[in-house]
C-alpha cells in the first residue's frame, strides 16, 4: 500500500469513527505492521473562531490499509492551550 493510500483510508476511518472529515493530517509513517497516521479534527465549533476545540487522533492500519487501533492523543483550543484528552 501506498502513502497516498493509507492516507486516504485512514481519513475515511477518521470520519466514519468521530462524524467529521479531519481538518488535516500531520503525520504519516509506514511501520513493520502497516501505517501510523495522524490527523488533526476540529470537535467543537466555537461561537467565535478562537473559542473552537480540535484534537488529534492517532491511527493505526495494517498493511492492507484496515484500521487496528485509534487514540484521541490531545485536545487544544485554537489559541494553543491544551485542554483535558
């Protein structure tokens, strides 16, 4: 499996876990086992932009891009702060 592969897989797992299309990905790394990817979601929406909530999620495929574990690894508002995970 490709990069561009796992990416997409892994973004189709992001949504299909959480209910919303990743805001971006920021890693991506093949592995013995498959592939680590990390992507960037935006959870809560705030009443002004700097009030939103995004976290990030860590995923886990095998090498035929099938999803085999998930972590929230950090939860920040978009002024930088880091909130609870």
């Amino acid at each position: 499996m490709k990069a561009i592969e796992a990416l997409a897989a892994g973004r189709a797992a992001i949504e299909a876990i959480i209910g919303k299309p990743p805001e971006h990905n920021t890693r991506c790394a093949a592995t013995e086992a498959g592939w680590e990817l990390q992507f960037e979601t935006l959870e809560t929406r705030g009443r002004l932009s700097d009030n939103d909530i995004f976290a990030s999620y860590v995923l886990k495929l095998d090498a035929q891009g099938d999803l085999v574990a998930y972590e929230r690894t950090r939860r920040y508002a978009r002024v930088g702060s880091t909130l609870a995970a």
